[in-house]
C-alpha cells in the first residue's frame, strides 16, 4: 500500500518534471538561440532577398553572401574604394571635437551630455553645393567611441559612418577624416552611429545647410534643430522662442530639422509655403494656411514664410507652444492653435519627371514590419520583426548598381515607424494603394504609421552596404535593422571587434 | 516537506499576480491622470517628446512602470506558477495556473493591439478583473485542500 502510493508519488514527480522541461526546453533552446556573437558582420547577418532579380543577375553574384568577404563566385570590391576624390582640395574645412562633459543650455539647464566643438547641438556646417566638404573628427572623451553620419546627403559609402558597417568607431584620442561632395543643396543633418540610440539623444549631432549654387537675393535662411535635452525642448539648442529678424513683405525659409526619435509637427501664424522635404526640394509647391507639415523623426521640412506687410510678427511653431518667432520691430506674437489638418505631400505641388521609371523594376523589395514574442540576443520581451523575422536573421537587401528598386513597406507592429535609407533618396509613389498626384516627394525618413503601407522606389546609383532602419533609434537598437547591399560590394568592417562597434 | 514549501510557493505566486493586477490599473491611472494634469497646465506632448527617453510628466514614470509589469513580470511570474502548480497536489492546480497563464496572455495580446484598436483597450480593463478573479482563485485553491484534510480520517 505504502509502496504503491510512494511509486505514485514517484510517477507524479517524474510527469511534473518532464511538464516543466517541456515548457522550459524550448524556451532556454530560443534563447540560446538569440544570442549574438561578440563580432560579426553584418554581410553574414540574416538572408538574402534579391527582390526576384536572380534570374536576370545570374547566381554567381549572390554566391558570394554565402561565401564571405572575398569569395571567389563574383569581382568584389571593398566598400573603402568608394571616396570622393582624394586629389580635389576641401572647399569646406571643419575640424570636430567630441567631449562627454556637463554642458549648459542657453537657459542656464545643465545636461550631461556630450558636446562637439564645446557646444550641442555642434556647429552648423554650411557649405554651397558642389563643393567638397571634408570634417575631421576627433575623439577627445566619449568612452563608447563616436562616428558621423551624414543624415541625407548621400556620400560615398565609405564616409557613411556607420560603426561596424563602413568604418570602426573613434575611440578615445583618435580622428577620422569624412570627405564627400555636397552635390546637392538642402537641409541635412549629422550625427554619432556609434551607440546611436544614446549619442544622439545625448547631443553628438548638428546642422549641415547646404545652399544652392545660385543664393535666393533678398531671402533670410534660418536653422531651426529640434532636439530635447533631458526633456527640455529646444530649438538650436535654446528652450522658448528663438527671435529671428525679418523686415515686412521679406521672405524667410526656416530649415526645420527634426533630430528626435518620434514625430513632430510645425505650423505658422501666417500662410507658408512647403520648399522642400529631407533636403529635396518640392515642384512648384503652393501656399497653405490652416495646416500643419507633419515632420518625420529624422527628417526635415522647409518652410518659406512671406512676412505681412503691416510689420506684424509671425510665430512658427514646431511640435508645441514654442519655436521661432519671425519679426522686425516686435517679436511678441501669440501662439497659434495645431490645425487639425496635415499637409498630405501625396498630393501636394506639381508632378515632374523622377529620372527613371518605377513601372519597370528590376527589383521588388517588401519591407513588413511586424512585432512579436521572442529573445533578442538573449533578452526576452515582445520584439520587432521584418517580414516575419527577427533580428538579426533579418533580409539583406541585394541590389545592383543602375537597379530600378521598388520597395513596399507595411507596418502592423501597432506603432508608428520612421524608416530611413542611408545613402538614397527614395521616391513616394503611393500610399494605401493611392497614388502620388503631386510633386515627386523624394525622402530619406518618411514616417510609416500603424496600419499603413507606402509603395517607393529608388535608382541603385550608389554602391555599398547602407542601413535602412527605424530612426526611433532606441527601436533600431531593438532589431529593427536592415541593410540594402550593392552585388559585389564587401566591408572589411565587423559588429564588435577591438572597436566595440555597436551602430544602434 | 517539499510539498508544502509547493503549496505555499502557489499561493504566494498566484496572490502575487493578484496584487500586481492591482499595480497595473492603478499605474494605468496614475499616468492618465498626470497625462491631463500635465495638458491642463498647457503641456504638450507630440511623439517627438514621448519618444525623447526623459519624463514629460512625474508621473510618466507610471506608464514604464505599466509596461516593464506587464510585458515581463507578470507573464514570467505567470509561467512559474504553471511550472509550480505542476509540483502541487492541490486539486485543479494545474487548470487554475493555465487559466491564469491563458488570461495574461490574452491580457497583453489585448494591450498592444488596443494601440492599434482603441476598442481593444477596453477589453483589456474587463480582463484585467477576470484575470484578477482567477489570480485569487488559484490562490485559495490550497487553502481548500488544507480544510479538507483533517476531515479525512472522520470519514474512515
């Protein structure tokens, strides 16, 4: 009797035990699964996806994904043959000194924090385009190792300054040299890709204005940087208004660069015209009134504000209460309530000619992005996923130069994403299935909301290996990464490594 | 001795649930409540400052707080119950467990995509209750065995 119930006793245990391995196995086997090794590159990340181009390329293209940097299916070149012109002398000559110290806003606010050149944001790089523009940066003390990344201008993919992608991260007392011809004017910014999810926030970042050829006579140029210091909102590194002179009846185009991780929104006092988006300018663009310019994470919009004849001053709001404040005698103008309409750029200015044709693509990328349980290198919680999977078994992108590329990205992650494409610019072509009707809306951040799914495409005229990733930074560092990879292109760069590079 | 330090872990585990229930909508309200504060005093916050990594608001600490519990705590500690309820002879311990491991599930299931469907998120407040009610449940399961126990040798 005694025997009998102890072998009951007995069986029981062996069954709960075998119940909590079945639930605990699987689990400890997806999680050792996850974890990442110490160094890797990311042309060993994931799968490749040739956007259905197999047959046209031939399969020796894409042996070489397969059989690492330098193998021996397809001439392959390292990423560090694409420069700019080492001959050329720099027109524009800018040395940065990065500091991690303590450092004070306009208002007196401390904020610990990292500074370039002593201030955050850092100086605004101005240059004229065509010229060739060449910034050396200097780690003077941040710990991590910083790079710059020249957010929409699309350099040649070595001075991408993606660490672990197309250059090592700086570490302390060392310098690298960025060269790159700022062919096309517009508003763009820099920024650390080194330990980006915490160096931009914490103010490795700046302006970099580039201006036409031929100046605009008789318009104001004005920086307008939104970045968020502990909390504090500022423009150009000041909190509350930012007074800018205009005389009545002038013009005044406010560059506004949105450097956070989420998306704001910039409306004005006074009827404005929409000049340009991530440093592109817009075709023939009309003036609004009434309506708010949703600006990306990232991206960048230019406003051109005609001031009133009668001197009266014209408030520009970006995201809340406060902004610029454009005026002559009196800068006191009251704030203007967020109109409840956007500008939707789907159909805003006049068509004009892409310099390609979408309709025959050589390449047809899907870009999904989805969010689901799992363990990301080891850590558990509910994660991004891109077309189903998780990083970093994430799609390569495999395109070749003079490819026509179509991309459809979708989100139903239940929260909003703004995707940015290094090195390109990429085309709008429609948005829930409605096509694009106004002036070609070129991006290189573009806002992807819950729900929804916009059809883009690009010219592959830029060879390398580019990140196209979430710039809510914080997410890019939760796997939501992915690259576009050029056939043939190699990095001799690693994830990791002596150089702790960490590009999230 | 094994099995009692089980019965115990159970009924701490599932009570444990049942508290941090409690946790959730209070922080849940908490946030709401310095959210409106925070706009009645002329706040204002756009994604760009939500997604800024500071505090808006004192009490945005109240959303993290929400979603850390929620999304690990909670359904870590929810699996331990199930794998503790394995070891217990307490009657429908096991069923109470999944019941509760089942309900969390669907609980955060139902928080994430009300981001997407508000109309989900109300779903979410009427499982919170059932989820609480089955916390408790499991909970006083033990508590049953325990007044059972003495009764048997009367009947023999």
């Amino acid at each position: 009797m005694n025997a009998t119930r102890r072998r009951g006793a007995r069986i029981r245990l062996a069954l709960a035990g075998i119940a909590t391995l079945a639930i605990i196995g699987p689990l400890l086997w997806l999680w050792q699964s996850s974890l990442m090794p110490g160094t890797y590159s990311v042309m060993d990340m994931g799968y490749a996806d040739h956007g259905g181009a197999q047959a046209m390329h031939g399969s020796g293209h894409s042996g070489h994904l397969a059989a690492g940097p330098g193998g021996p299916s397809a001439p392959t070149r390292s990423l560090n043959e694409f420069i700019a012109d080492p001959d050329r002398k720099a027109d524009v000559d800018v040395t940065l000194v990065a500091r991690k110290q303590r450092f004070k806003l306009a208002t007196g606010r401390s904020v610990d924090g990292y500074t370039l050149n002593g201030t955050s944001p850092g100086p605004v790089i101005n240059a004229t385009a065509g010229q060739l523009v060449q910034v050396r940066l200097v780690n003077e003390s941040v710990p991590d190792g910083i790079t710059l990344h020249w957010h929409g201008v699309d350099v040649p993919n070595s001075v991408d300054g993606v660490a672990g992608v197309t250059q090592d991260a700086v570490t302390v007392g060392g310098s690298h040299v960025y060269r790159f011809v700022a062919d096309q004017a517009g508003t763009f910014w820099y920024h650390s890709h080194q330990v980006s999810h915490e160096q931009v926030q914490r103010g490795l970042l700046g302006a970099l204005v580039v201006a036409p050829a031929q100046a605009h006579a008789g318009t104001t140029d004005v920086v307008a940087l939104l970045h968020l210091y502990d909390g504090a909102r500022t423009v150009n590194g000041r909190e509350g208004d930012v007074r800018v002179d205009a005389s009545p009846g002038s013009r005044v185009r406010v560059r506004v660069i949105n450097t956070e991780n989420g998306q704001t929104s910039v409306w004005a006092g006074a009827p404005f015209r929409l000049l340009a988006v991530d440093g592109t300018d817009l075709n023939d663009p009309g003036p609004v009134r009434g309506t708010a310019v949703p600006l990306t994470a990232g991206g960048r919009a230019d406003l051109e504000v005609t001031m009133p004849e009668d001197g009266s001053p014209v408030r520009v709001h970006i995201g809340g209460p406060t902004g610029l404040v454009l005026g002559s005698r009196s800068h006191d103008a009251p704030p203007v309530p967020r109109p409840t309409t956007n500008l939707d750029l789907l159909g805003y200015g006049t068509p004009a000619p892409l310099g390609f044709d979408p309709d025959q693509p050589d390449r047809r990328f899907t870009y999904e992005i989805g969010r689901r349980p799992g363990f990301l290198d080891g850590m558990p919680g509910i994660w991004w996923t891109v077309n189903g999977h998780m990083f970093p078994d994430v799609p390569m992108f495999v395109v070749a130069e003079g490819d026509v590329v179509r991309m459809r990205i979708s989100n139903q992650s239940g929260e909003t994403h703004p995707m940015h494409l290094h090195g390109h610019h990429a085309v709008v072509l429609s948005r829930n299935g409605v096509p694009a009707t106004g002036s070609p809306w070129w991006v290189d951040s573009l806002e992807v909301p819950d729900g929804d799914s916009f059809e883009i495409a690009f010219l592959a005229d830029n060879p390398g290996i580019w990140m196209d990733h979430c710039h809510n930074l914080p997410h890019a560092a939760e796997g939501l990464v992915a690259h576009l990879m050029y056939e043939g292109v190699t990095t001799p760069f690693t994830v990791g490594g002596p150089n702790h590079n960490k590009p999230e | 001795m094994g099995k009692h330090l089980m019965k115990l872990a159970y009924k701490i585990l599932a009570y444990f649930i049942a508290v941090e229930v409690a946790v959730q909508a209070s922080m849940v309200v908490l946030g709401d409540a310095g959210l409106f504060k925070y706009i009645e005093q002329g706040g204002v916050l756009d994604k760009a400052a939500a997604e800024s990594g500071a505090i808006q608001f004192p009490e945005f600490f109240a959303f993290i707080v929400h979603g850390i519990n929620g999304m690990m705590v909670i359904p870590a500690v929810a699996l331990i119950l199930l794998i503790v309820s394995f070891f217990t002879k307490i009657p429908r311990a096991v069923g109470a467990a999944g019941l509760v491991l089942g309900l969390v599930v669907l609980q955060v299931a139902l928080g994430l995509l009300g981001h997407s469907i508000p109309a989900l998120g109300a779903l979410h407040g009427v499982n919170a209750l059932l989820l609480f009610s089955a916390a408790v449940y499991a909970a006083r399961r033990g508590r049953a065995a325990v007044v059972s126990t003495p009764a048997q040798p009367v009947r023999v």
